[in-house]
C-alpha cells in the first residue's frame, strides 16, 4: 500500500463566481475548515461565535492536489486508489485523467486506475469537491420531505445529518478528504469476502458457518481451496466456484461475552485460498464466538419485550449514545481510544452509534471487541422525512451494503436499526393516513441488505421502531425525553419502556472549560448569543421550541428553588442536578429488571465544545455525573428503591452470572449513623431487596450505601425526599458523596 496522507494543496473560490483561486497547504486527513484557520483565513471556528463565519464557504468548489510516485514493486501490477472519505460531491483525475467520481461522504471510494498513473516518474492527482448546496438545491423536493433542524437541505446528501446544524453539533457541512487516501497492488487472484457468523455458542462446543468469495484471471476453476484456521481449529475444502461456505465445531471455545458478564474473547481466523496446496491469498479477521439473540416483542405495556440475550444469557444493557467525535471528523482517529477507554471505566456493557453520525472505522469496533462493548448501530439517517425514489433507494442500497460487508465480522455488533427518530419523525408529521408514514427505505431496502449480506443478524426499522397503528409511547424500546422537566416526575418514573435507549439530563461544564471557548466577556451570565450559539441553537435557524439553557437552569432551580447567580455555583449545581437525574434512570433500569431490560443514557462525550447532556465535555473534564454513574454501573450494586407505603426497599442487584456473597450497610450521610447492614448473597443475573428503611414522606435525607464483593469495596448514595432543597444542604451532600466516592 502506498499511502497518500500527509501534505496537499488546497486551492479554493467561490463557485461559479469566475474568480481567481486561492491557494493554501493542505492536510490529508482534513477538513477545509481546519486548513483555512491553519493558514490564518479564519480563526478558530468552535471559539465564541465563529461558526457563523463559515456559512460562505457552503457555496465554495475546492481542489485539492499533490504529486506521488509509484514504488518499484507495484510494476506491471492492476493498481487501484481508494479514497476512504469523500466530503462529498468530487471527481478524481490522475495525470489529467478522469478516474472516478463520489457522491457519499460516509462510504470509502475505489477506483482501477492502472491506465491513468504512470511508473518511474511523478504522477499528479486532483480531486475536484463541489458545493454540495449547490448539488443539493438542484434536487427536487416534494412537499413530504422535511430535514431535522428545519435544514431540509441534508435529506439528499450523503453526510453525517449533524453536519448541517443539531441540537448537539455546530453547522459545518465541510469539505476535504477526511479519511486517508491510498494506492493499492490489486492480484488477479484474491479472496474479495470472508464472512463469519456463530451459529450456536455454549461452554462445550461452538458451531460457526464461514463464507467466502474470491476473484481469479484463471481459466479454469480447478486445484483451488479454502482454509480457514484459528487457534484451536482448521477446515479445508475444496472450492469448485467463486464462491461457498462452510462450518467449524470447536470444542470448549473461548466465548465472547460482554462486559461484566465474561471475558470478550477474541480469536484471529485467517482465510487462505490455496491453489494446488499453495496459499495464493491470506486474509486475517478478528471474530469473536457468541450467539445473540434478541426478543422482541412489539406489544404495548408489559405484554412488550426487548431483551438481548448473549450465548443464552439475559442481558442488562448499561450504556451510552456514541454521537460525532468531533465536528471536524479527520480528528475522529485521534479521539477513538481515549473516547472508549471512558466506557470501560464507566463499566459500561453498550454503545449506540447515533444515525446522526458518520459510521466509525474498524479502529472504533475494534476497540469495542476488545473492551466487551455491545454496539447498537444506526444507519446515518435521523429525525427526517427522506426522499422516497428508486434513485434514492439505490444510493442507500449501496451505502448500507458497504458498511455491512465492511463491518460485519466485528463480534461486538450487536443489531442494525434503520435510522434515529424516522418513524417517531412520521408520527409527529400527522399525516392522514397509515399510508403516508410507509417509509420504504426501513421497511423494503435496508431490510433486504442485512438479510442478504450478514442474515445472521437482526434488523430493527427504526430507534424508536413505531409499526403502523402504534402510538409513540406504547412499544417496548423508546426514546424516553419528555419535557425534561424534574427527573423523578411521572413521565421518568411510569414510563412504559422494556428497553431505554435514549435518555438524558443537562449538565453545565466547568467554569474553566466554558473559558475556553466563550469570550471573557460572555461567560456569564448564560443569557447570551455566545451561549446559545453552543447550546447548540443555530441562531439562523428558526429557534427552537424552547432554550436549552434556560431548560438547564430551570432544571437546577427545581432542585434549588432558584438557579445560582455566578458561574462557579450554576455549574457545580447543574452538575449535581444532572448527575442526580442519570443515576436515577439507570437505578430505576436496575430495580425493575427484567420489567425492563436496559439502558443508552444519552450520552457520554461532547463532539465539540458545547453546553449538553454529555458527562464529559469536548476536552475530557469529567462532570460529577461520571462518577455517579460509574458506581451505578458496577455489576453487583447496592440501591434504594423510591418511597412505597412508609418504606424505603434497599436492593442489591447482580448483573453478572455468578451469585455474589455481599456484605452491605446503610448509613445517614451527614451523621455516619449505622441505619441497616447484612451479608445477602445475591443470584447470579437476579435482584435481592435485602431490607426496608422507614420514612416519612418528604423527608430531605442523604443515605450512604457501602457493601463489598470478593474483597472489593464499593459505594452508592442515596438522597430522600422532594424539591427544593437547601442548598448549603446540597454543597455539604456534594463534600460527602465525593468522599465516598474516593473512599470505594
């Protein structure tokens, strides 16, 4: 492989303006907006309120160009480019010959380019990006077609629908090469597929079905084969075609479980196609043997289900919503590893991949592999009405069979879904009839890829997936929002969900992270353009229904009566506020299990600096929300339920599958006053209500909950009664949580 990444020039005008080109360096990976402030054009587009300075460069055309030099070994071969990351509409030309166009950000690009690149000397490739406004607004939109974030511009367009303005991303619909680009010797012989799926997984024996594809000049299909060994298996077979399948036992395997309930085991399985005993290709994949299952159920109330089951055992899913790394997604790579290291501290089990986002590279799900993560993956629409045509279809078709065939030996996968919010988007649209709402993309197109190229893994239409004569809030798997209104009111506490997966609560970064990125100025109070501008309102839109700022403070000043009038304060107590509300979802998730089945709080990391539900801000400052949920997250924990009938239930429940031996007490947090304690052993995968703590209704109360397993210590708490409460009640129940927590 011969890399092109690195060193470019960017040259770049207004298109269709017939002015003279500006010309810059450029990086590859890249984003134009980051070579233009590298340069000094612009400043830094996520300070203060710079990302209105780029509205004008949605109608610029750009090219990007450099020269190469082909290696010696590549001589007399078929050479092929492949641009992993487009954004979006370009042609390639080599040597002044055009090569291939793209038209999809979110998919990788490969082109033959033998006849075009020259040995022994220079060559030259240009890229030539269009405006994609431009591209769009020549499309046609019929009247049922609506974008999110009234941008109905992102419906015909391949990018990442966060690019164009969300609630949680600035505006940057963007340019560049954003992934690498390189230049690859392609054999006439070579296998093209490899796929493998776990037909049945038990501690004894595993069963697994490979299948493979392969492409040879050879004249005859005659002396070829396929091998694929692991460490403990081989099986060979003869190939009469281009392709087949075939099956592996393997005795006492090595299972795939996910976090907390096992070891995420992997194993390297490497394909050869042999031609008269001789390996004329190799390819290596990292699969790991699990078996999953999910049931669902699409019925109202408790006659609903969703429930995933891993190598026959009930899942507890705790998790997060993975949404864009990084507005500028060249950065995503850099950002990978730190991100995920996060879910493996938090102890989580699951990660959604929001369909607002581009699609992660193989770095990203091998990580998850590795840390035992579940991925819910959402194909890139959300909260839109998408064009319903065969042109469509088929740019969709091909994107999602891309991804599916690119992805699909990952273990970590967990399920396909359609998009994010679509059938809820339909819903809200009010059509007249069942009729309108039949989205064909979900119900025809999607579902015929994942069936025909990883059929051993389930589709599901849409997050939340709302069937015709269902209601919003009536099936088993919801996006529980609400009006974010007090976190213990009756939307949170009688919701109807089997499985949450999206859920969430503000929290304020810290005084020092907001000074990054709002002007001095502007940094308090909140009431400001520059605050709006990150919250995120994209102040040329239409405005939203309501301001998430002031949502946030009015949900401090639930807790509090009154929201704080400095920075310090508003922050440490919109923390508080926030930190309190997600560990009672994933407390209420744990108490009711298996009533309910799991969570995806909504979400862990910001993309870019921003005011947001996020317990971790675009520079990694964890919120207190990171440690409330850490303990929360624990396989065995120890809670106290709400208040029925005088009393407080204390529960002890074990998301694992072994029993647990726990030794347990309940302390008054501010005197340190033994309230209850006992050894409870627990069932593997059960809850235990170990004891009762009486009380008066609206009793404002800390408790403090210790216990320990296996000679680890761990610590919960606890905090009784209704809103408002005092606040230098709360600043001295912050002191003796944080003390706890550095305590367990």
């Amino acid at each position: 492989m011969l890399s092109l990444d690195g060193a470019w020039t960017l040259f770049y005008r207004l298109e269709n303006g017939n002015t003279s080109w500006s010309q810059i360096p450029a990086q590859v990976p890249g984003n134009v907006e980051l070579d233009l402030q590298r340069a000094g054009v612009v400043p830094d587009p996520f300070f203060g309120e710079n990302v209105y300075l780029f509205r004008k460069f949605e109608f610029y055309e750009w090219r990007l160009e450099r020269e190469f030099t082909l290696t010696e070994d590549m001589e007399g071969q078929r050479i092929s480019l492949t641009l992993e990351g487009v954004n979006t509409y370009a042609d390639i030309a080599i040597n002044g010959i055009c090569v291939g166009s793209c038209d999809n950000m979110l998919i990788a690009h490969t082109f033959d380019v033998t006849e075009a690149v020259a040995h022994g000397k220079p060559n030259r490739i240009v890229v030539a990006i269009r405006s994609a406004a431009n591209v769009a607004r020549r499309q046609p939109y019929a009247v049922a077609l609506s974008g999110g974030e009234h941008t109905d511009e992102f419906v015909w367009q391949r990018k990442p629908p966060h690019s164009f303005g969300w609630d949680i991303m600035p505006r940057f619909p963007s340019a560049g090469l954003w992934r690498g680009v390189h230049l690859d010797a392609v054999p006439d012989t070579r296998i093209t597929q490899a796929y493998y799926a776990t037909l049945s997984a038990a501690e004894a024996r595993a069963e697994l079905v490979f299948k493979y594809r392969f492409t040879t000049d050879a004249l005859m299909l005659d002396g070829f084969a396929i091998r694929v060994s692991g460490d403990g298996f081989c099986a060979e077979q003869p190939a009469l075609f281009v392709s087949g399948e075939g099956r592996i036992l393997i005795d006492n395997p090595r299972l795939w479980w996910p976090r907390g309930y096992g070891d995420a085991s992997l194993y390297t399985v490497k394909m050869e196609l042999l031609r008269d005993g001789v390996a004329v290709d190799t390819r290596e994949d990292t699969i790991g043997i699990r078996r999953i299952e999910i049931d669902h159920v699409m019925k109202a109330g408790d006659e609903g289900e969703f429930l995933i089951r891993v190598n026959g055992v009930r899942i507890l899913a705790k998790g997060s919503n993975w949404v864009p790394l990084d507005a500028m997604h060249s950065r995503d790579a850099a950002r990978y590893e730190r991100a995920l290291s996060l879910f493996a501290e938090m102890g989580c089990n699951i990660v959604r991949c929001w369909g607002g986002n581009v699609y992660e590279d193989h770095a990203f799900f091998d990580l998850c592999d590795r840390y035992g993560l579940l991925v819910w993956q959402d194909f890139a629409m959300a909260c839109a009405v998408y064009p319903q045509d065969d042109a469509f279809y088929r740019m969709i078709e091909a994107e999602a069979e891309a991804v599916i065939t690119k992805l699909r030996n990952h273990p970590s996968i967990l399920l396909w879904a359609g998009d994010n919010e679509v059938d809820e988007t339909y819903v809200g649209k009010r059509f007249a009839t069942e009729e309108n709402r039949y989205n064909a993309i979900t119900r025809e197109v999607l579902p015929r890829c994942v069936r025909t190229h990883d059929p051993y893994r389930k589709f599901l239409p849409s997050s939340p997936y709302i069937p015709a004569g269902s209601l919003r809030y009536d099936v088993p798997e919801q996006h529980n929002w609400g009006a974010r209104a007090y976190f213990k009111d009756d939307f949170y506490k009688h919701t109807k969900a089997h499985f949450i997966s999206e859920c969430g609560y503000h929290g304020c970064p810290s005084p020092e992270s907001l000074a990054k990125f709002l002007p001095r100025d502007k940094l308090w109070p909140y009431t400001n353009s520059a605050w709006d501008t990150h919250n995120t309102d994209n102040l040329m839109n239409v405005p939203r229904s309501y301001n998430r700022n002031r949502l946030m403070a009015d949900q401090v000043a639930i807790l509090l009566g009154e929201a704080p009038r400095d920075l310090e304060t508003f922050s440490l107590f919109s923390q508080f506020s926030q930190a309190e509300a997600k560990k009672f979802f994933v407390e209420r998730t744990r108490i009711l299990k298996w009533r309910r089945t799991g969570i995806i709080w909504w979400n862990m990391l910001d993309g870019w600096p921003q005011i947001s539900d996020a317990i971790v801000d675009y520079y990694f400052v964890k919120k207190l929300a990171f440690t409330w949920l850490q303990r929360v997250h624990t396989p065995v924990c120890l809670m106290m339920d709400e208040l029925r009938d005088w009393e407080h239930d204390v529960v002890l429940s074990n998301d694992s599958r072994e029993d647990a031996p726990v030794d347990w007490r309940v302390e008054d947090g501010e005197t340190g006053a033994l309230l209850l304690a006992g050894q409870t052993r627990v069932k593997a995968n059960e809850n235990a209500v170990t004891g009762s703590i009486r009380e008066l209704a609206g009793t404002q109360k800390l408790y403090l909950l210790r216990w320990s397993v296996g000679g680890k210590h761990y610590a919960n708490h606890y905090i009784s009664g209704f809103p408002p409460f005092d606040s230098e009640k709360v600043l001295q129940w912050i002191h003796n949580i944080r003390a706890l927590s550095m305590e367990a």
